[in-house]
C-alpha cells in the first residue's frame, strides 16, 4: 500500500479512538513528524532517539490501517 492510500484509508476517528485525531495526538506527544509522501513513501521525522525507542505505537496504528 503507497502512502496515498494509507491516508485516505485511516479514518477521522473509529470506534475505538483511533484514526487521525490520534495519529495527530501521538506525533505531538512524542514530538515527531509522520509525513505521507508524494512518492508512496512514509517518513518518520524527529530526534534519532526517539524514532528507536518510541515510534513503535505510530507503526501498530499505521499498521493496523495499512491491514484494511
């Protein structure tokens, strides 16, 4: 799946609280960038740290969407 059809796929918000609103809240508080590319590609922009130890809760949301 290219990065255009994961964003279109991933709701405002679902049932369960998940979706964009909460892509948007977990980007804020890990202070990182999940950016959707022309390309088909997704980047995760922040601090190296971060990315190693933290962004794992952005990857089971992306995908949980990407599964659809």
């Amino acid at each position: 799946m290219d990065a255009a059809d994961l964003w279109s796929s991933i709701p405002t918000e679902d049932a369960a609280g998940r979706g964009k609103q909460d892509l948007q809240k977990i980007e804020k508080e890990l202070n990182v960038k999940v950016c959707f590319c022309d390309d088909s590609h997704i980047l995760l922009v922040g601090a190296k740290a971060k990315l190693q130890k933290k962004c794992f809760v952005i990857r089971n949301l992306l995908s949980h969407y990407h599964w659809r």
